[in-house]
C-alpha cells in the first residue's frame, strides 16, 4: 500500500502571480500566539506541508517579534525552489518589550523592516511582501510606492495588502499592481464581502482568507461548557472565546455538524470547503491559509480542497455569520 500523499491543486495567484497550491499555509501558531510550542511536531508539520502541494507559506514580522520568520528559515532553506514565502511589515513589535505595538507605513520604515525579514528568513528575496495593517496618517500612494521599489531593487516579487476597504485596494493598485489581498473570511466573519472582495474580483487580485477556521472555533474544538486555553494563548482575550459569547457560537456549529456527517468530513473541513468555494460564488482566485501545528491537521485541512458543497448545504450556512457572538 502506498503512504503517498494526494497533492491539492494549483492556482494562479491573482494576475501575473506565482502558481501555488489552492490552499495556503498560516505559519503563525506555529511557534506564535497560542502556546508553547513542540519544535520537533511544528517542523514535521512544515515538511507536510510540501509534501501535501500546500505551498504558500505566510509570516509576518510581528509574529514574535521577528521569532516566527525565524523559526521558518530552515525549512524555507531546504525548500526554497518548492515554496511561495509571504510575509509583512506594518505592525511594530519589540522582543523586550511586549506590550510595544505601532503600526507604520511610513517609507522609510518599509525599506527597514524589509531587510529585517531578509536577514531573519535568510533568504534574498520575498516572494510575496504585504502591509499588515495600514496607517492612515501616511498617504498609501507614498507606502506603495516604497514597497514597489523594492521590486524594482530585486527584494521583493510581488505586492499584498491586508485588511484595507475595496476604495484602499483600487488606490494602492492604480501605484503598482497589487497581487493578494488577505483579510478574516470565514463561516463566522464576513466583513470582507461588503466591498473588499469586490473590489480584489474587479482587479484580479487573489484573496487570501486568514483564519478560516474561525481562530479554531470551527473546528468544534470549543464547547459550550467552555475549553481552557493555555498560559500565552492570545484568544483567552478574544470576545467570541469567552463567556455567553462562546457558548452561543458553539451552538452555530449545528449546521457544520450536520453537513460534516454527509461527507464523512469534520467540521473543519466543512468551513475549509466553504472558504474555498467563494471563488466560485464572487469570481476570484481565493486561497485560505488555515495554520496547525499538526501533521494530521494539515493534511485534513489539505483534503477539504476535494469536498464540494451542494447548493443546499451552502444555504444552511449562509445565516451563521451574521448570528455570531462577540467581536472578531
């Protein structure tokens, strides 16, 4: 019997961008924001990721303080040629301060953070560089314009934006060609459809969801008595994680259940297969960057690219998003 694994598809990502696997890879929670981390399972999960076409791996500098992008540089050097590396400037952060957070976008910041994420992923280009979050006190025509020098210096291939309205995206786009937008799409947080996902569709801009999985609510891992969180897990602070909140929105899984147990899937799968058919459903390329620490998570989040769901389940999922509890 053959132990090989069934490679997902592949995808253009947005106009002009690299090929990648329809389904990306969130590095975050690898050795970030929700716990101690076991180096050894973290890295095999790395290598899965490969293995299973899953190809885009997504960072940031914030994540840590720089300690994720780091973390990745040994996998990224084995697997250079295999991979599209993402990762992002915009939120400041301090390794001896914690509590430090300052978003900048200001050029001169750019061209520094850029090579800090050179340096810490050892590598000497990024393939994919995105701004975080935006700063308006700093007009986006002039942050775009930084980032698209570094193009043209050879440090960067291509342009993301994260978490900006459909107006930020046309402007930023009318600088130089922006190839992902990512932002929170999920069963459980739809703000993006009310104008950046338009926007990124007329633009042939690839939408690249993050926390599909709801932060891993729709995994079905939290009950309605509640799940303890570990020491240093961020969402022991997060609205829908705590309290009426989240018995509530353990309640809303209902419907993920129900159409899980029809395809012998989890529910996971079910809010994956979801995410992955708003390409169908608003005519853009859309690959969602789930993140595990996991080798069986991240193979059962890989197998979801093969589930479709029928018009009816995706009727019954439809109103969920708007009964969830707390803020995202």
């Amino acid at each position: 019997m053959s132990n090989a694994i069934e490679q997902i598809s592949k995808v253009e990502l947005g106009h002009g961008g690299p090929l990648v696997g329809v389904q990306g890879f969130g590095a975050m929670g690898i050795s970030h924001a929700y716990g101690q981390t076991d180096d050894a399972a973290a890295r095999d999960t790395l290598e899965a990721t490969v293995e299973a076409g899953v190809t885009l791996i997504d960072t940031a500098d914030m994540y840590g303080a720089g300690a994720n992008e780091e973390f990745l540089a040994p996998f990224v050097a084995a697997h250079r040629d295999e991979i599209t590396l993402a990762t992002k400037f915009g939120v400041e952060r301090r390794a001896d301060d914690p509590d430090y957070r300052a978003i900048r976008n200001d050029p001169g910041y750019v061209k520094q953070a850029v090579e800090a994420s050179l340096r810490r992923l050892n590598v000497e280009v990024i393939d994919l560089y995105y701004m975080h979050r935006r700063d308006p006190a700093v007009p986006l025509a002039e942050s775009v314009g930084a980032m698209a020098e570094l193009v043209r210096e050879g440090k960067v291939r291509h342009l993301g934006l994260s978490e900006v309205t459909g107006a930020e995206l046309r402007e930023a786009h009318a600088v130089h060609p922006i190839t992902a937008l990512q932002s929170e799409w999920s069963v459980f947080s739809r703000d993006a459809e009310r104008g950046a996902v338009g926007a990124a569709a007329e633009l042939n801009v690839a939408f690249v969801p993050y926390s599909p999985l709801g932060k891993g609510f729709l995994t079905g891992a939290f009950t309605d008595a509640g799940t303890v969180l570990s020491s240093g897990d961020v969402r022991q602070s997060h609205p829908r994680f705590t309290g009426d909140n989240a018995k509530a929105n353990a309640a809303l899984l209902a419907p993920l259940r129900t159409i899980a147990a029809d395809h012998g899937a989890t529910t996971a799968q079910i809010a994956l297969a979801w995410v992955q058919q708003r390409a169908q459903a608003h005519g853009l390329t859309v690959v969602p960057i789930p993140g595990t620490r996991s080798r069986g998570r991240l193979l059962e989040n890989a197998a979801a690219t093969r589930i479709t769901l029928t018009s009816d389940e995706l009727a019954l999922l439809e109103p969920v998003a708007a009964q969830v509890a707390g803020d995202r």
